[in-house]
C-alpha cells in the first residue's frame, strides 16, 4: 500500500483524546468558569491579563466555514486553522458592533503540554469581520476543500482537519438545536457549549449533539473476484464508489448493509464484516456529523436491478479494473492543486469554491473512472480489498500487513 494511514480523515483529534476532569485547568468547566472571569478583565482593561493560565485560541467559522491561512512550505503550499487569541476575538466582534458573551464559544479540547485551550466561535452574523480577517491573509474556506487539500502523511494537518471538522459538527448542531423538542421553549448551551439544556425549568431536558449512523459497504463477490461500485447523479464524472445508506430505527447495522444493498440494487447480501469508521462532518449542515460505518459485504446474488431514484448507475467491476483506477488515480496532485487554491484564495486572487470539482482526480486516459481520495473511507474500504492477498476475499494473516485495515 502506498498510502500509510494512522488515522481516516476526521478521527484522531489531538485535542480530545481525553476530557480533563473538572478540577483540572484544562477541563470544560474550569476554562468556562476561567472564560468568564477573563471576558470581564479584557472588557475591562483591554488587554490580556498577564497570568493567563492556560492560553485560549479560537477557531471562528462562518456558515460552516473554518478560518484558515496558508504557508507556502518549499515543495508545495500548505493550510493551517486560522487560531485567533481571546483579546483578539473580543476586538473583532466589538468592531463590528457585537459583545462577546462566552455562551457563544464552544470548548473544543486541550492541549495540556501547549499549556492552550481551544475553542470554536460562530461568527456568521458578523458580515464586517470578514474583510478584517481578509486583510490578515485569513480566509474562510469549505471544510471539503479543506479536506481534499490535506496531505494525508502529513500528522499535523490531519490533526487540524479533525479539529475544524468536530468543530463545525459542534457550531452546526447549536444551529439546529436551538430549541427544546420536548416543549419548544429556549435550547441553551452548558458545559462549555458540548450540550445544551432545556430553559424551562419544568422541562429542564438535557440535548447532546446529534451523530446519524451510515453504512457504507463494499459489496464483493468472491467466485468472480469482483466488487459492486455504483454512481450517484451528484457525483463528478467517472467517479465509482461503495453503496451507502442511513441506519433506520430498529435496526442492527448488519441489516442495514443488507437493506440498503438489495434496495438499491436488488443484489443479496450474506455475510457482513466490520472494516472500520469514520466521522464525516461534510455531509449537509442539517446533517452536522455523519459517522460512516464501513463493511464488507459479500453478495449471494449477482444480478443487478439498479434503484434509478437512488443510484445513476451500479455495476460488478473486476479487481484488476479497480487496481488500474487506484494506480493511475493522480490523487497527489489533487490534493496540490487544492492546497494551492487555497493559498489563493487567502491572498484575496481566488473567491469562489467550486464544491464538485473539488472531488475531481485525473487519471489520463488509462483507467475510464476513479475512486474517491483517501479523505474518503470508501477508498479505502476498495483499497483493502484491491490489495488483499487471497482472491477469493479472505485476508491472508503474514507478519506483513498487506492492507490499510491494519492501521485504522
Ligand atoms: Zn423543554
């Protein structure tokens, strides 16, 4: 595999790997209650009180969109999260005419060896501060963009990628969330933004952020040696990938690969391995954090009778087809050209986001489709398979791991 993977795209945040227990500095209560304290000071004094302890970044997002900067590195340009520091958060909003209150940030971990604690602030309301951030070389970009521009071996961005998207997760499920579905009255943040309770205090119901379940499989037939890739209609040309779908209430995960698969495409699923999962926060903003749950699925049937209202297209392709794809897939240079529109786009040259290309990779004219990057766990779903030793679709166990499973 040329693909060495420590984590999907989305998982292995390195600011919540553990929560801090809440005498800690670093845990969601104390930095709230430190929050306050230093929101008053800087109202205040104007300007940072000098024993701060530990240091507070913000990560602003504007409709679902993280601020991010770019560094030219030697080879090729690189994104960063655009971090802003309390006292400057406070400037901004208060330029453009807002106080900060500290309801409106959500805690988003702690790096206790950084000595920092790390917030999220929603500042689409806020129209003014996007030129001020604009002159600093900040930019908004599309979490997707964001996504298909990180260089995958790269630890550092892969870590920020998590960040902005359990970030946006947070910031999009407030948005939703902003009433009591119990009783309709007043939704409000507590712990620090990471739930929200009930303002009726008859009510007083507590509401979590919201996670929908998807399976996502790769059907393999193992007398032919083939796998079942399909297209949907939103999809940019050429681009195959594995068959998902929501989980229904009442409903093992297993059935669900087996439902979706015979409703889609009429084909009969028998055994179901778990391969492994992802969050995926760029789906709609009404839907603020997938988690793709990843199977084989191996069919009983092999006739195909394509759903046309949920699929364009499905068809059986031979794994030294989908080889051919993955190998001549110019994924690298997909990512460069997203890494350099994004450089663009924050020296002010380049302003509009085409979301779909985004997705495009090239591939000459050697393999007619292509397989979703390596952000996707679709590809590597296809990939494991493609190289897994045995044909008929048993994983051979050698001292060697011959397939990305063993590292996710
Ligand atoms: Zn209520």
């Amino acid at each position: 595999m040329s693909i060495n993977l420590q984590s999907h795209a989305f998982a292995g945040n390195p600011i919540r790997s553990n929560t801090p227990k809440s005498a800690d500095p670093f845990s969601p209560t104390s930095a709230f209650e430190s929050l306050k304290i230093r929101l008053l000071d800087n109202t205040h004094h104007h300007q940072q009180p000098s024993s701060s302890f530990p240091e507070f970044k913000v990560l602003p997002f504007r409709k679902g969109k993280p601020l991010a900067c770019s560094t030219p590195a030697e080879t090729a340009p690189s994104w960063h999260l655009g971090w802003i520091n309390l006292p400057d958060c406070q400037g901004f909003l208060e330029n453009s005419g807002t106080q900060l209150r500290e309801e409106a940030l959500v805690y988003l971990g702690s790096r206790s060896e950084d000595d920092v604690v790390y917030w999220a602030i929603d500042v689409s309301a806020e129209n003014s501060l996007v030129p001020e951030l604009g002159s600093k070389q900040f930019c908004f970009v599309e979490l997707r963009t964001l996504m298909v521009a990180t260089d995958w071996s790269d630890e550092r961005a892969m870590g920020e990628l998590a960040i902005a998207g359990h970030a946006r997760s947070l910031l999009e499920w407030h948005n939703l969330s902003r009433f009591c579905g119990h009783c309709g009255e007043k939704a409000v943040p507590t712990e620090a933004g990471r739930r929200k309770q009930c303002s009726n205090v008859v009510c007083n119901k507590r509401i979590y952020p919201r996670v929908d379940p998807v399976v996502i499989m790769l059907v393999i037939d193992r007398e032919n040696d083939c796998a079942l890739l399909s297209r949907q209609s939103r999809f940019v040309p050429r681009m195959w990938s594995c068959l998902a779908g929501f989980i229904e209430p009442g409903e093992s995960l297993e059935e669900a690969v087996r439902r979706e698969t015979w409703e889609e495409t009429g084909i009969e699923v028998g055994e179901v391995i778990y391969h492994s999962s992802q969050p995926w926060p760029v789906g709609p903003s009404s839907i603020p954090c997938q988690l793709m749950v990843g199977f084989f699925a191996y069919a009983k049937s092999f006739e195909i009778t394509v759903d046309k209202a949920e699929l364009e297209d499905a068809q059986w392709h031979s794994r030294e087809d989908v080889k051919k794809a993955l190998t001549f897939a110019e994924y690298k240079k997909a990512q460069r050209t997203a890494a350099a529109r994004i450089e663009q786009m924050c020296k002010g040259v380049e302003k509009g986001q085409n979301l779909a290309a985004d997705f495009n990779v090239e591939s000459g004219e050697l393999t007619p489709m292509f397989i979703p990057g390596p952000f996707a766990i679709a590809h590597h779903l296809i990939s494991s398979w493609v190289y897994q030793d045995a044909p008929n679709g048993v994983e051979v166990r050698s001292g060697q791991s011959s397939s990305s499973m063993s590292n996710l």
